[in-house]
C-alpha cells in the first residue's frame, strides 16, 4: 500500500492543495483516496513525491485508475507506458493521462482570491483560456504517441485514448463541455453571448463555428481536431473537470462535519437542473461528471460499449443517423462544488 499522507519532502516544497489535506487532519478523504489508490503499480518510484508536490496530475491518474477498475476496464500495468492498458472484453484499449494547468503567467487554479464565490468570472474569458490549455495538453500527447508509443508493439494496432483532466484556472469546475466541444469539433455554446444579447439556439443559447482563436503569442490554433484526419491515431478524448477533492468528499463524509454539496445535473434534454443537498443526502459514482469524444476519423475506434455507463456522457457520429449522437444526458453530473465546515474550518473544492 502506498504512503501518499507522509510527506517526504521538505515543507516549503508541498503543493497548496496537500497542505489544505494536511490542515484538516481527516482521516476518512485521506482513506478514501488510498481506496481509490488499491492495486495502482508505481512504475517509476515516483508517484507519492508528485502527488505531494504537483498534486493535481497524480490525483487525476489514481482518480482514473479507480475509474477503470470500477467500469471493469481492469487496468494492466505491466508495461511501463502509455499510462493504462485497458481490457474491455479482451480488447486493449491504450489510454494516457494528461491534466490542463495553468500557464506560467497565468492566475493557478488553487488561488482562492479568484474562485467563483468571491467573483462571478466572464465566461468568454474562462471558455477561451480553457480551449488554450486543452490544445496545448492534447497536442502535447498526441506528439508523445506519434514520436514514441506508436513504435511500441503492445500500442499498435489498437485504440489510443487521451484522458484529459483539467485544472486550469480558479473555476476550471464551471467550465463543462463549453471548452472541449469547441477544441474536438469546433461547435462552441456561447452563453456569455445568451447572457448579453440572448439568442435563441442550441438547448437556448447560442451555438457557433469559431474555426481559429488566438495564443497569447499573437499566433493562431485551429479548432475542430476531429473534424478531419489530422488526429485519426486518437480514438477519442476522456474528459472531466470535476474530478476534484470535492468527488473525493462525495465519497467520504466524516462525522463530525457539515458538507454542503451543490451543482448542475442535466435532463434528458441537455437542460440544467439545480441541487443543494448537505452531508449523505447526496452521493455520486466515480464516473459522473465524465464525458468521452469519439473522433469519427479515428484508424482504430474506441469500442461505444466501454464507457457506456450511467453517469457518463459519449459524444459520437452515427452511421445510422448521419450526424453527431449526445449520449447520457439524463441526469448527467454537469458540475458540483462543496463546501466543508469541518472543525471550525470552512473549505471549498
């Protein structure tokens, strides 16, 4: 069993969000997360130091690989890479993890300055600095597989996954699957523009073609990455901006405090719908909140059945209907914060 609560670094080294864990003293996240943990292979000897110091890529990998063992993808960690070799049906399926952070210069997702409850952000603003740190995460992997994975026998031939993770910015939570449709097919959902000037259009507000947004740099990035063939050696893009402590939290309510949970669920028609519930009135799966974009140029297709489970939202071309299919809507985890009193401590996630 792995230590991931000692730390084994030097103070000043921990990352915020460890020192937060540490503060609160709460045994039960802390043995929930090594649950989540069970059966994980460190391959490198390194995955405790990373947690402690980096966080959010190493809870986002323990994080999928309890995903696969509860889905029954049952994850085979003999190789040293990609990340997860998964079974479905004695298929393999090749996944690797990625997160999206923030830039260099740019404000770090942990600062509680900037979080929503203190600022209500633009939403053009969070949606088009997402896309930007989506690409770069994407293109990232996507350059790994094609300059090495792809070389290696037990990857050829067989579907490749990215699992994208993303923690971006202050309120990465709200972002949803604005960012990401517009990055994979180029379909934007403005709802800052509903929000100014109200138009009617998909599920109510207003959807568009971007093609193109600018870097910071000044220079262009094309949008749309499954709209043509340029990305057919990616089957398809796991994705979800809420595997956060707050899932962890979802899971693991002391006794002696007080969780208010509160968010976005969808109906069967893609329309929000708004919860509050406190401490165990409210539960979630491990896989809610997740959503999987097949890329229909794809060489070799990630099978529909592997992640056809409640909770999750698949984005697909049909054949059969001669357009793009919108999957597990109905009661779809959309988005969810909480907020934990525990000990004379308030703390959100």
């Amino acid at each position: 069993m792995l230590n991931f609560f000692d730390p084994v670094v030097e103070e000043d080294l921990l990352h915020p969000n460890f020192r937060q864990i540490l503060r609160l003293k709460d045994d039960t996240a802390r043995n929930e997360f090594n649950r989540w943990a069970s059966g994980f292979v460190d391959r490198d000897g390194k995955i405790v130091r990373e947690f402690q110091t980096t966080f959010n890529s190493t809870f986002w990998e323990i994080y999928l690989h309890r995903l696969f063992s509860d889905i029954g993808l049952r994850p085979d960690y003999k190789f040293k890479s990609p990340d997860f070799m998964l079974n479905y049906n004695g298929n393999i399926i090749c996944a690797e993890a990625v997160i999206s952070s923030h830039a260099e210069d740019s404000i770090p997702e942990w600062s509680l300055e900037h979080k929503m409850v203190r600022t209500k952000p633009n939403l053009t603003a969070l949606n088009f600095s997402a896309m930007l740190r989506y690409l770069n995460s994407i293109h990232k992997k996507h350059s790994k597989y094609k300059n090495n994975y792809s070389n290696f026998d037990h990857v050829k031939g067989r579907p490749f996954v990215i699992a994208l993770g993303s923690y971006d910015q202050p309120n990465f939570w709200v972002e949803g699957d604005r960012a990401i449709r517009a990055v994979l097919y180029d379909y934007y959902v403005d709802e800052q523009g509903d929000v100014d000037a109200p138009i009617v259009g998909a599920n109510g507000v207003y959807a568009k073609s971007i093609g193109r947004i600018k870097n910071k740099n000044g220079s262009y990035v094309d949008l749309g990455l499954f709209c043509n063939d340029s990305m057919k050696d990616v089957s398809a893009i796991v994705f979800s901006c809420i595997a956060t402590h707050g899932k962890l939290r979802a899971f693991s309510v002391p006794e002696n405090a007080y969780v208010e949970f509160f968010g976005v669920k969808l109906d069967n028609g893609g329309a929000p719908v708004e919860f509050r519930k406190i401490n165990r009135e409210y539960s979630e799966s491990i896989q809610d909140g997740l959503y999987v974009f097949h890329n229909p140029y794809a060489e070799n297709p990630l099978p529909l059945g592997a992640f056809r489970h409640p909770g999750v939202i698949q984005h697909y071309f049909s054949d059969i209907y001669g357009h793009m299919v919108i999957e597990g809507m109905d009661g779809f985890l959309y988005m969810r914060m909480s907020h934990v009193f525990f000990q004379g401590q308030a703390l959100r996630y």
